[in-house]
C-alpha cells in the first residue's frame, strides 16, 4: 500500500457519507420540520405549564433545523480536506434527536 492511499481512502468515505446524508436530511427535513411544528399543541394540555412548553417546543424545532447547518459543515469541511470531522458532521443531526428525546424523557415525569 502506498502512503498516499490512506488520504484518498479517508476522501471517498467523507464524500460518501456525505451524499448519503445529504439525500436523507433532504427527504427528512420537510416532513421533520411538519412534525416540529405540531409541538406547539404541547399547550392544548391543560397542566403544561408555560416554561415546560416552551422547552419541549425549543427541543423539537432544533431537531430539524441541525439539518441545515450540519449539511452545511458536512460540506465546507470537505472541501477544506477535513474529512474526519466532515463524517463526525453526518452524524449531528441524529446525536440532535437522541438528546432532544432523552430530555423531553426526562422532563416528562
């Protein structure tokens, strides 16, 4: 193996990656950011105080919008050649959601 395979190696499997993260977060964004909205019926419950509400609506609506922004890292890190931290990118959205469920977990007691 040469050295020089090892870099081209890591290159691909950012590109790869990211265009399987960038077709998924593209048909999931709409109708995530759909669902998001619907949080704001956190408030048809008659004991859900204000905060709380305000809280589960904040959780909900940062799941969508991570898209975004995490396409766009995706994509300025690989073109910078920073292809570790490019694939790290691909995965925020999904670490977004664990944490936001776990939370509302949490809070729903």
């Amino acid at each position: 193996m040469d050295g020089n395979d090892a870099p081209l190696k890591r290159q691909k499997l950012a590109k790869c990656w990211g265009l399987i993260s960038t077709v998924i977060y593209f048909v999931l964004f709409p109708i995530l950011l759909y669902f998001s909205l619907f949080s704001f019926m956190a408030f048809d419950d008659p004991h859900m105080t204000i905060p709380l509400g305000w809280t589960y609506i904040f959780l909900f609506l940062s799941i969508p919008f991570s898209i975004p922004i995490a396409l766009f890292f995706i994509w300025m890190k690989y073109s910078r050649a920073e292809y570790q931290k490019s694939m790290v990118f691909c995965g925020l959205p999904l670490l977004i959601t664990i944490i936001s469920i776990c939370i509302v977990e949490l809070l729903d007691v």
